[in-house]
C-alpha cells in the first residue's frame, strides 16, 4: 500500500526488539490497517440510516462515502513521501491519532456538512497512516521473514474491506449505549488509542536513507483536479446542471494536463515528483491502471447502491442489509485466494476478462433483484447465488490484477508503482460512487429515492470498458512466459 518502497532503513531490522515485541508490533500494524480499510466500505450500510436521521439530500450522502476515498487516494503519496523524511513511526502514530480523532468527530457530528468534513480529515488521516504499515514491516522483519507478514497483509486487507458492510449492519443493529449509527465510528476510538500507545513503545524510529522530499504544489494541483471532476458529478443534479459545473468539468482534464506536465518536468530534473512518469512507457502497466480505475468505480458503485437500494427501496434493515454481503465476501475470497490465483498462469488474461465479465452478469442481477422485489416482492433468496458469482468476478479481477500490473515494471520503481496503484484504485471508489450515486438518485421519478436501472446501465458501461483493455492485454502477462 506503500507509494514508495523505503530504501534500506537507517535501523537494523526488529531494531533489538525480541520476537514477542515484534508480534505484537506487527499486530499493532494490522489493526491500523484493518481500521483504515474497514472505514472504506462500513459506511455503506449506515448511510440510509444517517440520512434518515439528519435529513440529508443525495448528494450528501454520496460525499459522506466518497469523501472518504477521495482525501485518502489524493493523500495517500504524500502520506508516504512524508514518512520517508520525517520516520515511519511517527508518521504512523500522528495518522492513527488524527484517524482516531476524524472517528470521535464522525461519530459527534451534528450535521450532513459535519460528517462529510470529518471524513475528508478520517480519509486524510488514512492516507498518513496506511504507506507507514508496509514500510515498518520492511524495517521489522528480515527479508525471509516479511514473506509470510507481507501475505498476511494481502490476506487481513481483503477480509477488512468485504467484511466492513457486514460489520457495520451488526454494530447499528446491536445499538451499542443508544448510538445507533454513530457507534460505526465511535468504535473506533478505543482500538485507535490503542495502537498509538503500543505503537509509540515498541514501533523503530526509522525513516528512509535517501528520502526524495515532496511535491506539495503538484499534490495540490492534483487534488483540484479531482475536485474539479467529482463535485459537479455528485452535486449537478441537487442544483440543476448550472454553468459553473460545466466550468469544473470543463477545468478537470486541463488541470490533470498541468499535473502530467508538472511531474515529467520534475522527474527530468531530478527533483521530488507526484509520481514516477517512466511507468506509463510500459503499455501492460498502463492498461492495468486503466482497467484498476474503472472496475473500482464499477465496483465502489455497486457497492453503495446495493446497500442503499437495499434499505431505501426494499426496506431491510442495516443487520439484514449486512448479512446480504456474506455470499458476496465468500465469492470474493474465492475468486482471490483460488480461482485467480491458480488459473492466472496458465489463463493470463482470460482470468481477468472472465472475471470482468462475471461481475458484469451478476452485479447488474443483484442489483436487478433489487429493482423487481420492490415492484413484484420477489424472493431475497434470488439474490443469494447472484451476489457470490458478483463476488467471484470482483476476485477474479482484482486479485491477479496488481501483479498483472507489476510483472514488468522495473524493480527499482516497484514501490512507487504500488502506491500509484492503491491510489488509482481508491479514486475509481470516490468516481463510482460519484458517477453510478448520481445515476441512482437523478434517475429515480418524482417523489422516489433511487432507480438501480440507470445505475446499473453504469456499472454495466464501466465493467464493459475493462472487459475490452483486459482483452488488449499481451497474450504474454509475465517474463517467465516469454521463454
């Protein structure tokens, strides 16, 4: 998750802690991260129960899940820029007590507004925190050692992100003390201090040997760009499409030209860049991030609109709107943990474009079921075997996709290819729940909440579009092919 693998630390590894120091700073990293990935997709299930509470239009709604991703993806390569220069355990410590803080502050907001500024600080804060996890398993453990606490990572950050519904329904049905939704956030406050406290204590303070500075000008100019593409998106329908939101749109891709200029000057020069630019002169990188951006945004979209149209259109409550996620995590770790992985070497891109393809069928049938059983009251248990075939395809793409996407990028670059990745993936979020959000709500007739129809007709565009880069892909994924 980390923009930038660390060069070799100014510490010995473990840094003289003994074997049972290190677990349990190696089990401080992993509640942060699962904290930072849970915080991604729990909303989902409590958003129909915040906007009924404070009576919040669509759009703030939208900005209370997408601004979340949106802060982290925009933040998340300074975030490990930062802890380069100035030591990945304090980086790691102020980001779990800013996330922790952003947490108290969701869960006390008295308002739509309050709650999406909190969440842009929960994202902001992520973002300073998450590249820190990977960069101080790097200086714990000695190489031999981080192979099996590197797939340990791989195999809590999954888990964390398809479980967060699930987790999210169970807390707001328990109504822990009275705080109903509030309790999503608020229990996040004692596991945070938590890992402030042992993180402080047994975490090394190292940083990096050769760190490159940062390029706050460009981070910012960036951020504008996203701004100037998403608030339009999510805001144009609540205001009537007025000029100025042609404007921002019109401004986004002129802004994101300055950002490319920008880094390839830097980059020229030597000096700290947004990111490496000699990536995208490798073709099977480039597509890969292509396909990353858009399967998120079909992926995030599903996501929100399944939980919302579930509550809103259907009337479950958030526990029976949790539990519907189940056959969909069960298809994901299918679809990561066996079917992707033992078919990608001998399938190559069939793999990703049956995955693709899969998620095509049976996200827009999930989501299907919703729009008929509001109409005809047809049976939930239809819905069962579509969201685990919706969930075997999301796994199928998104597990052999990353090292599809690394299998020939320059080693030297492997770190800032990583965290263009993560960074790609978290902005397809932000898009999708902007853009498939937007057709959920405009679509709906008068007087009703939402339409899955026009949104699935998004979801199903989007999953086209990665089903065609995926079939442009080389027949040759890996080096170990060309022989």
């Amino acid at each position: 998750m980390t923009p930038d693998a660390p060069p070799p630390p100014a510490v010995k590894h473990g840094s003289g802690l003994s074997e049972r120091q290190k677990s349990l700073a190696y089990l401080t990293l992993m509640v942060a991260l699962v904290l930072e990935i849970v915080d991604v997709t729990i909303v989902n299930t409590a958003l129909p129960v915040i906007e009924r509470d404070f009576g919040a239009m669509a759009a703030q709604a939208q900005w209370v899940a997408a601004g979340y991703s949106l802060a982290f993806a925009l933040l998340l390569m300074l975030g490990g820029r930062l802890g380069d220069s100035w030591g990945y355990r304090r980086l790691f410590v102020g980001g779990v007590g800013g996330f922790t803080l952003a947490s108290i502050l969701c869960g006390l907001s008295g308002s739509p507004d309050q709650l999406i500024a909190a969440r842009v600080l929960q994202g902001s804060a992520g973002a300073m925190m998450a590249p820190q996890v990977m960069a101080l398993v790097q200086v714990l453990f000695e190489p031999l050692e981080r192979v099996a606490k590197l797939a340990w990572v791989g195999v809590i950050g999954g888990l964390s992100a398809i479980c967060g519904p699930i987790l999210g329904g169970l807390l707001i049905h328990a109504d822990l003390f009275g705080l109903g939704w509030r309790s999503v956030f608020l229990i996040n406050a004692p596991v945070g201090l938590f890992a402030m406290v042992v993180g402080w204590r047994l975490l090394p303070d190292a940083r990096s040997s050769n760190a490159r500075g940062v390029d706050l000008a460009g981070t910012l100019l960036f951020a504008g760009a996203m701004a100037a593409l998403l608030v339009p998106l999510v805001r144009g329908a609540d205001f009537g499409w007025q000029a100025w939101h042609f404007a921002l749109l019109a401004a986004a891709p002129l802004l994101l030209a300055l950002v490319w200029r920008r880094t390839r000057a830097r980059a020229a020069r030597g000096t700290a860049a947004l990111f490496a630019p000699e990536l995208f002169a490798e073709p099977q990188f480039a597509l890969g991030l292509a396909i990353a951006l858009l399967f998120g945004a079909a992926t995030g979209g599903f996501l929100f609109v399944f939980a919302f149209g579930a509550q809103k259109l259907l009337g479950y409550s958030p526990l029976q709107t949790g539990l519907l996620h189940i056959p969909f995590s069960v298809g994901v770790m299918l679809g990561i943990a066996f079917l992707g992985r033992k078919l990608l070497m001998r399938r190559g891109k069939g793999v990703l474009v049956l995955g693709a393809g899969l998620m095509a069928l049976f996200a827009g049938g999930s989501l299907g079921w919703i729009g008929c059983a509001s109409a005809l009251a047809s049976p939930w248990a239809w819905a069962l075997p579509c969201l685990a075939l919706a969930g075997t395809g999301m796994g199928m793409t998104t597990g052999p996709l990353t090292p599809v996407m690394l299998a020939r990028v320059d080693t030297r670059h492997a770190g800032a290819a990583s965290g263009l990745i993560k960074t790609v993936q978290e902005l397809g979020m932000a898009l999708g729940i902007a853009v498939v959000g937007t057709a959920f709500f405009a679509g709906a007739p008068r007087g009703q909440v939402g339409a899955v129809w026009p949104a699935i007709a998004v979801i199903e565009v989007l999953l086209a579009a990665c089903l065609l880069l995926a079939l442009r892909l080389p027949a040759r994924l890996f080096p170990e092919h060309d022989a």
